[in-house]
C-alpha cells in the first residue's frame, strides 16, 4: 500500500490478500507510475525532480526499501507494467544546505551561481523552447498575445520574491553550521535517538529538516518539497520501549494478534502528539516569514500532513486523516473541518471509526489485526484520495491533457490522476479488472475557497 499511497497505480507483483507474506508481495512490490511530487516536479521543478528529504535519513544513500517507500520515478521508455524505480532522496540536512548556499559538500554551487539562478525568470527556464515558437510565422495580434503571456507569467511565477532569501535567514531558523552538523549525525548506539536530539531550546534533529524545507521555499529553490519520517522508530527520547511500527498494532512485537502491550493507546497518541508538535513547528517557520504584500509563506503554500494508515491495527485507509495549513495563496479554505465523503453519506458529521475498540483499559487484553474489528466500516469513510490530489496540482498550476491527466505542455485543468479511484479495480493487478478506471473525475470543490 505504501508505495502505492502517492502513485495510486496498482504494484506488481499483486496479491489480492492484504495478509499475504509471500517474500515479492510483501516486501518487493512497487507501483507501476511515478509519484505524485515527481508528476508535479516535472512540470513546475526546475531540475524537474522534487526535493525529497528522509528525515533521520532512514535506508542510507540509496533510501527505503519498496515496503516503506512513497517515492517512485518511471524511468522514460520503462513498458506500461514494468515497475517504478524507489527515488532515494537526500537523508541528511547539509546535503540540502549544500545545494541552497554552496557552503557544504562536493560539487556545490557558488553563492554567487545560486543566487542567479534564483533570480531567472519563468521564460529562462523554457527559453530554448519559447525561442522556437517565437521563430514561427505569426500574426501580430498573435505576437501581441505572446508577450503578454511571457509578462504575465514572469509575474505569478515570483510570488514568492528572492528579497526572502537574505544571508541571515538561516541563522535566524537556527540553521547554523553546528545545528545542522549534529542533525545530520546518526551514531549507532542503542541509545541514541536523533529526532528527538536537542539541538536549540526550540528545535530537534527533525526540526531541522523543515527548516531546510523552509529555506528552499524562501529562496524559490524548489516549489515540491517532501518530508518522509521513519516507517518505523523507537523513539526513546519520548520515553517508549517498543518499535512504532508494532505499537501501533497495540503489540511489542510484528504479530498481528497477541497481548497488548502495556499502554498501548497511550502510546499511540504519545507518537502522534510527537508528529503534530513538528507539522504545527514546520507550520510556524514558514508562518514567520513574510512577503512584501504581507502574506506569509504559509498564506502561499499548501502544507499537507499524510499518514500511512488511519488504523494500524486494521491496516485500512478509510477515514484517513489529512490536514493541511495554508491556503496556496488562496485557492483553498482554511479554518475549516471537511467531510470530503458527505457526497456518500449525506451527513457532514465525520464518521468516527473503531480504532479504539482493542486494548482499552479494562479490556481483555487482547489485540486481533485480522478480524478486522478495529479501523472503519468500507462502505463509510472511503471518498477517494484522488480527487484531492486534483486539487493540490490544480492550485499549484500543474496541467492536463485533454482527458484531464497530469501531462507537459498541456492546457486543462487536472481532473484525473492515477489508475482508478475505486479500490477494488486494484484487485488482481493492472488490467485485471475490467473497466477499471477514474470513475468521478474532478476536484473536491468543498475545499476550494468561495465554495
């Protein structure tokens, strides 16, 4: 399912049984389409592929294995069922920095060489392309229409201004040589515990990967920026003994049934607190910095915390919780609850699921993945994830073809991404099922602004 989570493409190999062990289902599986940061980095990206940090740097250079993976890129010419290749990213905050300032690591750019290519225009960046169609026999009512374009597109491409990129800004988000040295440290001991290292009164070592995710928006640096926390830790700084990955199956160990581990909600929300304290930090940074207009980059962006499963028991998506801070400069509500499946049930009030049915105090003490008791009911809770993902692209400028899928050089608004939007056309596999398709095409117009 993870890799999967940002494709929406079906994995191959398949298998239909979500409790399968085979070794290739289970472990080795990768989707078949890139993912979505790389299908919007190759239209907006200058270097065409999105900043993708692992924080803690999980999985070393070459980044996670195909079971925790969410960032795939097809590899051009690959065939229509060949799988995507895992895109490893930069695990460690210096090798970011080193692309922003030039200061760090081989091969780095010049301060001076960065600070020029900051400052290129929308039209430098497609000139080769623009010089071609200006070669052609036009009208001048065409010409006309040229230039306003260019003009026009040179302006709504420097919202955010290079005036936000001064040499003391990142001094003043804590990105000092020491701080970003110590994050980017990860000793082996047992004891250590890197995203919960103190680095400054107000920042950890995960902090310090939404402070290089801040800089490389301030400075235009790369509008598809993407941090994946560990798919599993033991976050000994919070004072837990038991894997993330197991706790939240409510166990100590990889079991899908047995004995709850002691405290086992507790510990679950004490992970999930931990997690919100760092988006509501990334939130804040990037809240701090102001535009000439008075907006703030917050005001400009869409920051989106996604979680791998809404139930780890159960191992299901349905009531997925998605938040999101910032509007985009605009095109969506903030402030506000969304019940994006209301189309399905009728009701705004959100379904609250059974995540909390197993291991309460007072229980039988007992914890069971595979009756599939906890999590939420399918036929609730199941508006497809597609659609919003529309809208992200759509109020980030990304195109569509004629049918409305993200493509280059394309006029339309997306209104399709992915294989399906119904989860059971990814039974068997691609084009196993028959009609599989996107059935409901188009945005979620609820969350739009004016809506």
């Amino acid at each position: 399912m993870v890799g999967s989570f940002l494709t929406l493409q079906p994995v191959t190999p398949n298998s239909n049984d979500p409790f399968s062990f085979a070794q290739d289902t289970k472990f080795d599986a990768r989707p078949v389409g890139s993912s979505l940061d790389h299908v919007i980095a190759q239209q907006l990206s200058p270097s065409g592929t999105p900043l993708f940090m692992r924080v803690g740097n999980t999985g070393g250079s070459n980044g996670e294995s195909a079971q925790s993976n969410i960032s795939y890129l097809k590899a051009a010419g690959a065939g229509p069922t060949d799988p995507a290749d895992i895109y490893p990213g930069l695990g460690t905050p210096a090798l970011v920095f080193s692309m922003l300032t030039g200061l760090f690591g081989p091969g780095a750019t010049t301060p001076a060489t960065y600070a020029m290519t900051r400052g290129q225009r929308v039209t430098d960046l497609v000139k080769a392309d623009l010089e071609s169609l200006e070669r052609f026999d036009m009208s001048a009512a065409d010409r006309n229409k040229l230039e306003a374009w260019k003009a026009l597109v040179n302006d709504t491409g420097s919202v955010m201004t290079s005036s936000l990129c001064t040499s003391d800004l990142p001094t003043s988000l804590g990105a000092t040589a020491d701080n970003i040295s110590t994050a980017g440290t990860y000793p082996t001991a047992s004891g250590s515990d890197i995203l919960t290292q103190q680095i400054t009164a107000d920042l950890d070592g995960a902090d310090m990967y939404s402070v290089m995710a801040v800089l490389a928006t301030a400075c235009n640096f790369n509008p598809v920026i993407v941090l994946k926390y560990p798919p599993n830790y033991i976050f000994k700084g919070l004072g837990l003994i038991n894997e993330s990955e197991n706790v939240s199956r409510r166990a100590n160990n990889a079991n899908l049934t047995g004995l709850c581990t002691p405290h086992a909600l507790a510990d679950i929300l004490t992970i999930d607190n931990y997690y919100a304290s760092k988006f509501a930090k990334l939130a804040s940074l990037l809240d701090g910095i102001k535009n000439a207009d008075g907006s703030t980059l917050l005001d400009n962006t869409a920051t989106v915390w996604l979680n791998h499963f809404s139930d780890g028991l159960a191992m299901n998506t349905n009531n997925l919780p998605i938040v999101q801070v910032g509007g985009c400069g605009g095109y969506f509500k903030t402030g506000w609850t969304v019940n994006v499946d209301t189309q399905n049930t009728g009701s705004p009030t959100l379904s609250q699921g059974n995540s909390e049915a197993q291991c309460q105090p007072g229980g039988d003490g007992m914890f069971n993945g595979l009756t599939q008791e906890t999590g939420t009911d399918p036929s609730v809770a199941n508006a497809p994830i597609n659609k919003y993902f529309y809208n992200l692209m759509n109020a980030l400028g990304v195109k569509a073809d004629a049918d409305g899928f993200p493509a280059k050089g394309g006029t339309n608004e997306v209104s399709r991404f992915g294989y399906s939007d119904l989860t059971t056309d990814f039974n068997g596999g691609l084009g196993a099922v028959a009609g599989a398709s996107i059935h409901n095409p188009g945005e979620y117009t609820a969350l739009k602004a004016g809506s």
